[in-house]
C-alpha cells in the first residue's frame, strides 16, 4: 500500500484549489479551540489564590480570546477569495465563538477565584445611604 500523494498546486483543478482554500479558512476558524485544552490545563494547576502566577494565567486567558477576536479581519484576510464569502463569514462566527468559549472559561476562573463582583455586598459602596428618623415627643 502506497501513500496518497498530492499533485503539485498548478496541477490542481479550480475545484480542488476552492476546496483547498476551504479546508485552511476552517483551520484557522478552528485554531481557538485547540489551545482551549492548554489554557484549561494551565488554569487548573495555577491554583485558585491570588498569587503572581495565577494572575499571569488568569490575565493571559482573558486577553488572548479578547485580541483574537479584534483581530478576527486579519486572520481571515488572506484566506479569503471569490466564491468563498459565505465560507469565510460562518468561520468568522464559529472563531469568535470559540474565542467567547475561551473567554468564558477564563471568567469562570476569576468567578473561582472570588474576583468577579457577583454579590450585592459588592455592590454597597455605589447604593446611597438610607437614613432613618426618629423623632419622639417630649413634654413640658
């Protein structure tokens, strides 16, 4: 049994190159997803303190899906062409979901970790004062 081989790019049909073409818009659409795992992983032996290395992890895990998906034009930029409009828009989506995916765990971890306000006695110090009167009458 032999490998299949792969003909030379000028030896491909204009089918075969669009399917190609296919083929690297969903890999990079795909690309969050795969450092997922690591980032988990990471996440889960960093601890749960407030220590210097859990911030680091926990700061790199908010800010690489937040510039992923600033930079969700660029990434496609190259990989797109004539006939691939529709392609490129639903792995446009289908990234920057992955990349809220990622986001999305990382904010589990700071819920974890105690640092997301999600209590009211979080909240006191933007609710006024109530004040209460008491007045009682005296005679004279």
């Amino acid at each position: 049994m032999s490998a299949p081989t792969t003909a030379p790019s000028s030896q491909l049909s204009a089918g075969q190159h669009l399917e190609l073409r296919k083929e690297r818009v969903w890999e990079a659409a795909k690309a969050p997803f795969k450092s997922l795992g690591m980032t988990v992983f990471m996440m889960f032996f960093a601890g749960s303190g407030l220590h210097l290395f859990t911030i680091m992890i926990v700061g790199m895990a908010t800010m690489t899906p937040i510039k992923s998906m600033l930079d969700v034009n660029n990434v496609f930029s190259k990989l797109g062409g004539p006939g691939l409009e529709g392609e490129v828009a639903r792995a446009k989506v289908v990234f920057v979901a992955l990349n809220l995916l990622g986001l999305g765990v990382a904010m589990v971890k700071c819920y974890w970790m105690g640092l997301l306000p999600t209590a009211a006695s979080d909240w006191v110090d933007g609710t006024p004062p109530t004040y209460r009167e008491f007045t009682s009458g005296a005679v004279l």
